[in-house]
C-alpha cells in the first residue's frame, strides 16, 4: 500500500512539471510540494472548497492548488467526453478534518499535500527596505454597500471590485471595530515592517466572512491567500477553527511587506480584526499600529 501512495505522489508531482516546465516558480514549488491519494468518494461541501475550476487533467487541478497558499489538497473528478463541468475542486481542509465530507460511492478522487509548501524570495529584496515617499500612519479601508448575503465571493464578484468603491476610510490597525453597517464588503490593505527576524503567524476573527493576504511591498498583483474563513467567529474569539491562524510567515527585521484583508458582512454583526504572533512567541492584537502604513 505504501508503494502505491508514492507511485500516486511522485506522478501528479511529476506531471505538473511537464505542463508546466517554463514557470520556474511552479517548478520551484513542485519539487517541495507531493500529493498523495487519500480517498475516493463524492464531491465536498461549500464549507471544505476555496474554488472550483473545470480542468482537463488532475496535474493541471493541482497546478491550481500549488498557486494557493492555503491549499492543502484538491478534489478531482474525471471527464467524459468533453463535457463542461466543474471538477476540480481545491480545498484547505486535511481529509481527517473534513469527517463525513466527501465519503461516498461517487468518482472524486481527493488528493492530499504531504509537504509543506516554503516561502519564494523575491527578487525586489533591496526595495523593501525603503517605503514609499506619499506614506502614512493606518490601514486603507475600502468599501462597497448593498451587497447582500454574508460570502466573500460575492464582494469578489460585484461589478464595481476591486476600483469603483463606495467609501474609503482609514483604521489606524486591522480593527474595523463592530457593528459598522448591514449588507457591505470591505477591503482592508496596509504595509507591515517587521521588527525581528524570524517566523510570523497571522490570525483572523471575523464575521460573516474574509480573507487575509499577504506578499512582498513591491509586488501587489502576487498575494498570497493565507488566511481563508467561510464561517463565523466571535470577535477576538481565536480558538474557533484552526483555519483562522497562517502557516509560519518567515519575514526579516526592517522589511516591509503587504497585508490585505477582505470581509463580507451580511446582517447584525460584523468586524474583521487580525492578529500577529511575533518571533519571539508574542500574539499581538490587533497588529501594532506603529508599524503599518498605507500609500496616498
Ligand atoms: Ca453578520
């Protein structure tokens, strides 16, 4: 049995670097990065997917889940003759956690990540070290009213996202407080210097909905997805799932780095508020306002 999980690992891993062999990141990732075939059975819950994609390969579903930072396995679902259907899906729930989720008599075949996925440096290293000139202390709070029902993906898909927002305000740190309005999204972004070397861990409480971003200052069309939470906590409540907190973040002391935050609110409660855990073991919340900036 153990031959045959390794025969499955080696060959999604291996396939993904033949489509893939000019995207010297992906390979990068791929040779950190194995699959292993857990389980055969049903597709799963909205509650256990990030995305789904209509793929024509199980390399190309897990090209889609090495690109996402939160991706601990995917879903896969073979086609027949051609037909248009979604079946690749990309979930950031281990198959041990997902219980009676995609238990079935069905054709999904859910592969599972064996090794963790590392940080890429950045080759705009130097310019990190330097803010941008038209800077200022707080967070940028972007907004967009009358959207309803309480899911991130559909602030994702208002027409008017990411550009056209409602309302702009600044928060002096990732706190937007409690009880702002009914039926918005929001978008939360700010720049973060680190104070020591070392690892970080982010954590998210939020309600209804949101995402935590992070990457490099420089490079704003990469962020990285590491924080995904489709149900709702207390606010400050850190213990709910453990879904709320990153993978260690390695950060060196002085750079800057961005955060990004996105929150849904459908009804009665609502705050998005995000936390750091420090090198040296110090759960801060919410982030020091001393060290985030936003661009004017
Ligand atoms: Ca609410």
């Amino acid at each position: 049995m153990m031959v045959s999980g390794r025969i499955n690992s080696l060959y999604v891993c291996t396939m993904t670097l033949m489509f893939f062999s000019t995207e010297q990141l992906q390979a990068q990732k791929c040779l950190q990065s194995y699959f292993k075939k857990r389980h055969i059975g049903d597709s799963l819950s909205a509650l256990h997917v990030i995305s789904n994609h209509s793929v024509s390969s199980e390399a190309l579903c897990s090209h889609y889940c090495l690109k996402e930072e939160i991706c601990v396995g995917f879903n896969y679902k073979e086609k027949h003759n051609n037909e248009c259907i979604e079946n690749c899906q990309l979930s950031n729930s281990k198959y041990d956690d997902m219980k009676k989720d995609g238990r079935g008599n069905g054709d999904w075949v859910y592969f599972e990540e064996i090794q963790t996925i590392k940080s890429n440096n950045s080759d705009t290293k130097g310019e990190d070290n330097f803010l941008p000139v038209n800077r200022a202390a707080g967070v940028k709070m972007k907004i967009w009213f009358n959207i309803t029902d309480d899911s991130v993906d559909k602030l994702y898909s208002d027409p008017r996202y990411p550009d056209d927002h409602d309302n702009l305000t600044i928060l002096s740190s990732f706190d937007t407080g409690q009880k702002f309005a009914d039926n918005y999204g929001c978008k939360l972004s700010a720049l973060y210097k680190a104070l020591e070397t070392g690892n970080y861990t982010l954590s998210a409480a939020c309600d209804n909905t949101c995402d935590v971003f992070w990457g490099e200052m420089r490079n704003s069309t990469n962020q990285k997805r590491i924080i995904s939470l489709r149900m709702t906590t207390g606010y400050k409540q850190w213990n709910k799932t453990p879904k709320q907190q990153s993978k260690p973040i390695y950060m060196e002391k002085d750079r800057f780095y961005r955060i990004e935050a996105a929150l849904k609110e459908g009804l009665k409660d609502d705050y998005l508020i995000i936390g750091v855990q420090q090198p040296n073991g110090t759960f801060v919340v919410p982030i020091p306002s001393k060290q985030l900036f936003y661009e004017m």
